[in-house]
C-alpha cells in the first residue's frame, strides 16, 4: 500500500474517534430508550471504526467511516425537519454542543471520503488494480 494510501486514513481515524466522542450521550434528557440506543450505538460505531482504521486501513472500513459520519452530520442539518424521527432526537443527546458535534461529524465524513478516494486512487503494488506489475521474489545468491 502506498505511503499517502497509510497516512490519510491516520487523519480519518482520529476524526471519527472525535466524531464519537462529541456524540456520546451522557444524559437521558427523557428519550426513549431506542433512541438512547441508537446514540451510543452511532457513537460506538464510530470508534471501532477509528480503531480499525489504525489497524488496518480498507476500502469498507473507510467506506462505512464515511456513511457512520454522515448519518450524524445530516441528523443535525435536518433534525428540526424530522423531530418526531428516532435519529435527530438521538443526535441530540451529544456530549458537545450542536455545533462541535455536527462540525465533528462533518469534519469525520470528509476525511475518511479523502482517505476513501486516495486509497481507491494508489491501489497496492502487484493488485490486478495497479498500475505496477508485480514484485520479482528475490532469490538467495548461491
């Protein structure tokens, strides 16, 4: 995998675990229980995928990186149009406020779509994708 594949995932691993963080409910506020479950559940999503954007920077994982920070980012653009709906109601439980939240979330989707695309862009050496033919083994001078 190229250099530049490796070090735009690091940026897009630590937005999402900010991502997660600004939107971990820490109050109840009187929601329903789905709803609070659907808040961690988005918040615990997020960083596992931080985590194995560390580890291991796929296409799916920076894919799904893109679509968990998305689903926040737009709860909070158009909340106010759906707020009987589960997911705005969710949103709002954040930690942070409104604005560090839908920042964190939107700051999260546009870095892993960058990773996501300089990824697809430089597939790795010897991949039937890649520009480059494959890699001689190297044999052992007798």
């Amino acid at each position: 995998m190229p250099r530049s594949a490796i070090w735009t995932s690091w940026p897009a691993a630590v937005a999402l675990a900010v991502c997660a963080v600004t939107h971990f409910p820490l109050r109840h506020d009187g929601v329903s229980l789905d709803a609070h479950a659907l808040a961690v559940g988005l918040s615990v999503l997020c960083a596992v995928l931080a985590l194995i954007l560390v580890v291991r920077p796929a296409v799916v994982v920076l894919a799904a990186g893109v679509v968990a920070a998305t689903v926040p980012a737009v709860a909070h653009a158009y909340g106010g149009s759906f707020s009987d709906a589960a997911l705005p109601r969710a949103v709002d439980l954040a930690l942070a406020p409104d604005w560090l939240a839908t920042s964190a979330a939107i700051a999260a989707a546009l870095l892993a779509l960058v990773a996501l695309v300089v990824r697809v862009a430089a597939p790795a050496p010897g991949s039937r994708w890649s520009p480059w033919p494959p890699a001689e083994p190297h044999h052992a001078a007798d």
